[in-house]
C-alpha cells in the first residue's frame, strides 16, 4: 500500500537499471494528458483482434517504464512499447510525445490529486494553480520544464512524434492511424476502427472534459499564471494564447495563498 501510494503521487522517478532495447519505443506525456487512452488505442491496434485492452491487461501490454516487471518485460514482443511521464530520457531512440494545453492539465490535475487526498477538497482550484506552476505536486517536474525538455532535445531528431490530445479528441482514427505507421503497427482502416471502438467511454468511463474547458473554469489570474510561466513552450505547442505575455511579467494577483 506504501509503494502503491508513492506511486501515485508520483515519488518514483523512472527506474534506469533496466535494459532499454535498440528498438524499445516509448509513449511520454506529462500526467493528466490522455496517456491512459492513448495506451489503450495503441494496444487495441496491437492486441485488439485477440482480446480488446482492459485495464486488467493494459500494463502487461504496454507497461509503466517506472519500475516494469522483468517477467513483463520478458514477455512483450519487440518492438516494446513502454509509457511514461517522465522528462527527457536520452536512451530511448523512438519516442511518440503526447501533449495537452496545459491549462487543461490543470483542471484534471486539481480533481485528481483531490480525489487522492493530496489536497483538501475544498482547496480552491485559484489556489492550486500556482503550486502546479511550480511543479510541487508529483517529482515529474512542472508541465512547461517536463514537456520542454523532450521538445529541446529531440523536436528536430529522427523517431520522434509530437501528438496533441486535442488533434487526437478531434479526429481519433487519423491520429492513430499516424500513430500506428510511425510505431511499425498495422493501418488497416478496419483495425484502426475496432481499436477506436474498443478506447471509448463505455470501456475507460474518463471524467468528461472537453478540450479548451479552461476558458470557462479557470479564473483570468491563473490563466495569466500559466501562459506567463510557459508562454514559449505553449507557442512550440501550437497553442494560442489570451495576450501577449512574452514581455509582461508576472502580476501581484500570483501571490495567491496555496493549500
């Protein structure tokens, strides 16, 4: 229950005495951006025709690249694909980076780490926010810093992939269908739609979010907050901002009490 809980709130940085492979793919996103979904379209592409993902199977199909089971290593047909939140890790060559506006990130941050008692549950999320800027939650970094980082070293390298989630929420089976190609899996138009099917709601049961729910639930301070801190890496991202905050620095309305 210790590790468990550890593990959950992220005090386990990724485990390196594990042999990566020449070929070892990995998926890498920073928490709260789609990860979960994105592992199950990839191993129902891979392993759907046999047996539709679960979360009972999800981690021996496509395990956590922070303490992976050698038995579960062993058993993963090559190329493995392997999942991650961690920054940048220079031994994995293929890498597919999966992104969301981390204003988002910052909503589904708030409920989940409510829901995990790290914070009080009527901690208001105004008050959240600059704790989460600061990248005090989890030892994963902050959003702009971890995202950054694989967008510095490998954005112009070969065997890297940058997706958004909100190109994969707006056109799932195009973006799985780039997905699968750049990861050597099948792009059967047939086996890209069973894999769709299998990922949906009714088999995840995701909290409803719809990209772009910042503009409403997210107060103009911590909106600033954000784009201040990241404006760089959000712009990298393709992601618009509220103003131009490249100049401007940060308001007195950041000295925000936190809980």
């Amino acid at each position: 229950m210790w590790t468990a809980a550890k593990f959950a709130a992220g005090l386990y940085p990724m485990r390196r005495d594990f042999q990566v492979l020449p070929d070892d793919c990995l998926l890498v996103s920073y928490p709260r951006s789609g990860s979960t979904w994105l592992r199950f379209l990839i191993s129902n592409v891979r392993f759907g025709a046999d047996c539709p993902t679960t979360f009972e199977n999800l981690n021996d199909r496509i395990p956590y690249a922070l303490r992976p089971r050698a038995s579960t290593m062993a058993r993963l047909p090559r190329p493995r694909i392997l999942k991650s939140h961690s920054a940048y890790d220079c031994r994995f060559r293929k890498v597919v980076l999966l992104v969301r506006d981390p204003r988002d990130v910052a909503i589904s941050y708030y409920h989940y780490h409510v829901r995990n008692k790290r914070i009080e549950p009527d901690c208001p999320i105004e008050s959240y926010v600059p704790r989460y800027v600061r990248g005090e939650m989890d030892n994963y970094g902050s959003w702009g810093e971890n995202v950054g980082s694989w967008l510095g070293a490998r954005q112009t390298t070969d065997d890297f992939l940058f997706v958004r989630y909100e190109d994969m929420k707006a056109d799932t089976a195009a973006v799985l269908t780039e997905i699968s190609s750049f990861l050597g899996l099948s792009n059967n138009v047939n086996t890209i739609r069973n894999a769709v099917d299998w990922s949906g709601p009714q088999y995840m049961k995701p909290r409803k979010a719809t990209p772009g729910e910042w503009r409403s639930l997210l107060s103009a301070a911590s909106v600033e907050m954000i784009e201040s801190g990241w404006w760089q890496v959000l712009e990298k991202c393709g992601y618009e901002l509220t103003r131009n905050v490249a100049n401007n620095s940060p308001s007195a309305d950041f000295a925000l009490s936190t809980c």
